[in-house]
C-alpha cells in the first residue's frame, strides 16, 4: 500500500510539472503544439485533471490504510478524498470548450514523403480549416486557413495550394 500512495503522488506531482511546462510552452510560442496528435490545451488539460485523480487515490490509500490500523479520525481522510477526485470529476464536467477537444488530421503526399496537418473549426459563418506544417518534435507553424479542404499539389521540397508555394517540413524526409 505504501508503494501505491508514493506512485500516486510521484504521478500527481509528475502531472502538475507536465501541465506547467505544456502550459508555459503553449504561451511562449504562437506555432500549433500536438502532443500525440491532440492540441496542447487538451493535453494541458488532462494533466491538469490528473493532479486531483492522483491526490485523491493517496488519500483513499492512506484512508484504507487508517481503517485497517484502526486509528480514529477516518473521516477526514475520507472527505479529502471525497473533495480530491469529486473536483477532478467536476472539473470534467464543467469543461464545455469544445475547442479542446478538436485534434487533427493528416495529409499525405501521394508517395508518402510529405505531409501537412489541419484543425477544423467551426465558426459562425461556417467551417474553417487551419493548415500547418511540422517544424519541431511537438511543433507545427501555421501555413494558411480555408473554407474548404484545400487542394495539395505536391513536389520535392515544396506544395502549392492555390497558387501559394509552401515549403514541406524538413521532419517529413524518411
């Protein structure tokens, strides 16, 4: 059991660090960040849920722990647990930006070398469609945005799109 509680703040305090450092790269840059193909603020997000999850699983651990050693004031440990994993679940259920949950989606060259990501957002006059290309591990720069899906052509080192040349991302050569 002692295991388990350490795990769980080691997790808890994992994921608070891991919020803070996806956060803080959110808003030191203006490129696009995707974290396993999600936008950073849902990852940021999921961090930040996790930090009450794993604080409220130590605590039920250390509640069950004071049960089986038969110690008084039992029911503080359980309210603490109560409050810890009933703000993650509320947290949960308040987060209404759909915005967060929007991922993205690939599109590849027809040989497979090169690829270019979008966002759909819906917007009130319609949907929009916001183009980027990879530039770091996480990172991707915004290229353009379209009513529709655009239309790629493709060639080696560049893509056109409506008569723009853009430059392919030097992380698609394989």
């Amino acid at each position: 059991m002692k295991k388990f509680k350490v795990t769980a703040l080691v997790l808890a305090l994992l994921s608070g660090i891991a919020c803070f450092i996806v956060g803080f790269a959110d808003s030191s840059t203006k490129d696009l960040i995707l974290i396993l193909g999600f936008r950073e603020a849902f990852v940021e997000w999921v961090l930040f849920l996790l930090v009450p999850f794993f604080l409220g699983a130590a605590s039920f651990a250390l509640f069950i722990e004071k049960i089986k050693n038969g110690e008084k004031h039992k029911g503080l440990w359980l309210f603490g647990t109560f409050v810890l994993v009933g703000s993650a679940v509320l947290m949960f259920c308040m987060s209404k930006n759909d915005e967060i949950y929007v991922g993205s989606r690939e599109v590849k060259s027809p040989e497979g070398r090169h690829s270019v990501i979008y966002i759909t957002k819906d917007t009130r006059s319609g949907k929009t469609y916001n183009y980027y290309r990879r530039v770091g591990t996480f990172t991707y720069e915004y290229l353009f945005a379209s009513d529709e899906p655009a239309e790629i052509e493709w060639g080696d080192q560049f893509f056109n799109v409506d008569g723009k040349q853009y430059p392919c991302s030097p992380y698609d050569d394989k």
